[in-house]
C-alpha cells in the first residue's frame, strides 16, 4: 500500500528509491566539491533533510538536494532525510538551489528561460518570484546568447566566472564570442587557471542524413539487445516496439518500390552510399 506522504513533514528515505527530477536546474555537479561533501557527509551526516515529490505514478523524486542524495550514497548511506512537498515543485527547487546549492552561470540562465516559457512569465514576475531584481535577472538570461560550445564548456568548469561570460554574451556575433572566450582561456592558462578549449563545430547534418544516422545506431542497439536478461513485461514491450518499427519499415520500402534481393540470398540493389562509409 503506498504511503499517503503529508507536506512537510519529515521521512526517513531509502536512497535507491529517489530518483532524480528530469527538470531539475543542475547539469553539472563538481567532482571535488561533491568528493568534499562526500567527506563531510562521512564524518558529521546528512545535516540538512532534502525536498522530495511524489508522482502520479507513485515514484519519488529528488525536488532540492540531488548533491546531498548523491554524496550520502558514496559516503555508504543507505537512507536520507527528506521533507516532502508538492505544488511548483520546479520553481520551489530551483529557489532551493539559488539560496543553498550554487549553479553554474549557464544552468542558472538556461532554467530561468525555461521557468519563463512554462509559467508564461516576463522578467518582471520571474524577477518577483525567485527574489531577485529585474536588472539581474535580465543580465542573467542574456547568456543565453553564448554558442552552445561555449555554453557546454562552461556549464563542466566552475571556474568561469559570470563576469566574463557576461562581457562576452554582449558582443554582435558568435565567431566574436569564440574568439574573446579562447582568448580569456588562453590567459587563465597562463596564470596557472583550469582553461577550457572550444571545440570546434562539426558541420550540422542535413535533416535527412540525421535521420539515416539515427536509424543505423538503432538497428545496432537492437543488434546487441540482453533481451534474455529482462523481465517478461519489458521483453513483451520491446517486442511490440520492434513489431511495430518493422511495420513502418516495410511500408516504407513497399512505398519506395525496393527489393532487397535478399530471398535469393543476393546482396542488395542499391549501391552502398559513400556517406554511410
């Protein structure tokens, strides 16, 4: 029988039964911050009880603490303190990490457009709701801006600072950007700072060759399927999920007029294409 959880109130949670939120804020947890909180937590305990939900499904979710949850299972926890809550669960964690759990410039950023697009607010009421002022939280969805490779480096080393990051979300366009960030990666390199290079974008696929690429990884994944390994309801699923890519596949190829050969056992019609190579 599930237990019926009452807001507020205090738990006793088993760690493996917590999963993390999908929409949570944090991307990105600092492996040396999460080894010292590991340590501390190994030493004093969980000092401070996380927030958790409950889903229709009945499933528990972390809303505020993923790092406590986190470090408390490699310290050897098998149980953490939790108060449960519900509601705007988003917006609660996310005030939660702002106050307690510092984020990244870029994850700070990216859920402030996020919370702006669910709950249809302007820069104004996001402002009121998280306690901040409009100046900041305007300055604060301007990195948003930043190219995406400058945005994932960032997003692994806490060691940017907003401050740059801002100066360079102001610059006209992205070559500019690239440029100015290398350039401060290259002096943080020189006074002994943790840089970070840019990668440099691959070509975008076409929506096409995207496509074929997609469907060449799963018929691999498919390929090398534990299937045996699974219960009997996820191998039942994954049978009609197959049944029904076949299904699709075959429509496709009587629509394209194609015959593989292969009831002759010959190879198939069409030459192979030189960017599957």
């Amino acid at each position: 029988m599930a237990i019926k959880y009452v807001k507020g109130k205090l738990y006793k949670l088993q760690i493996t039964a917590l999963q993390g939120d999908p929409v949570q804020a944090r991307k990105y947890m600092d492996p040396i911050a999460l080894n010292e909180l590991t340590a501390s937590i190994q030493k004093l305990g969980v000092l401070t009880p996380i927030q958790f939900r409950q889903d229709d499904q009945e499933a528990l979710f972390i809303v505020s603490g993923h790092r406590r949850v986190k470090a408390a299972g490699h310290a050897g926890l098998t149980e953490i303190n939790g108060t449960f809550t519900d509601g705007d669960t988003r917006l609660q964690g996310f005030v939660e990490n702002l106050q307690r759990e510092s984020l990244t410039p870029i994850d700070e950023a990216e859920e402030m457009d996020a919370l702006m697009k669910e709950y249809a607010f302007n820069q104004y009421q996001l402002a009121a709701a998280l306690g901040k002022g409009q100046s900041s939280v305007s300055e604060t969805l301007s990195l948003n801006r930043l190219p995406e490779d400058i945005r994932s480096a960032s997003r692994t080393n806490p060691n940017i600072p907003k401050t740059m990051l801002l100066d360079i979300a102001k610059l006209k366009n992205e070559s500019s950007m690239r440029r100015k960030f290398q350039k401060e990666m290259e002096k943080a390199a020189q006074a002994g700072k943790p840089a970070v290079q840019v990668q440099k974008q691959k070509p975008a696929l076409s929506t096409q060759r995207a496509l074929i690429t997609e469907m060449d990884g799963l018929t691999g994944k498919l390929g090398g399927l534990p299937w045996r390994e699974w219960s009997e309801d996820d191998r039942n699923d994954v049978a009609n999920a197959a049944a029904g890519i076949r299904r699709a596949a075959n429509e496709l190829l009587a629509d394209m007029n194609w015959s593989s050969g292969e009831e002759e056992g010959g190879e198939p019609d069409l030459p192979p294409s030189s960017n599957l190579a």
